[in-house]
C-alpha cells in the first residue's frame, strides 16, 4: 500500500487519472483538488488524491442507474 503522505506531481496525478497534467492544474486552480505549492511546483497528497477520488466516484448501485436512466 502507498504511504498516504507520499507527494505526487501533477505528471504523476495526471498518469494515476489517466489525464493530461493540464487537467491537473486546472483542478487545483479551480479548488478541487488540494495541492501545496513548493517553490513554484505544486505536489498532491496521497490522501488528497484518495478524497478527490471519493468524492468523484459514481455508484454502481442500482438506484443509482436507475436515477441516471431517468434524466
């Protein structure tokens, strides 16, 4: 397992999303995803990582397919 507080660039957010860098930037100019700034580079927490991907997980329940289906 990784260490939770292991710092990532966003090269390595963009691999682990499988996005562009760019994505990454504008994620932590918009606010959703927390990042420290070093210098002039930012780095991303593991855990700020695992709650970015928490909170854009979509469900794979059953009530959550249906409510989709019925947009």
């Amino acid at each position: 397992m990784a260490d939770r507080s292991e710092c990532l660039s966003p090269k390595a957010v963009g691999r682990e999303l499988q996005v562009s860098p760019q994505t990454i930037y504008n994620l932590i100019a918009r606010g959703e995803l927390a990042a420290l700034k070093v210098g002039k580079q930012y780095r991303v927490t593991r855990i700020e990582l695992d709650a970015y991907k928490e909170r854009n997980r979509v469900g794979s329940d059953e009530a959550s397919i249906t409510d989709v289906s019925r947009a």
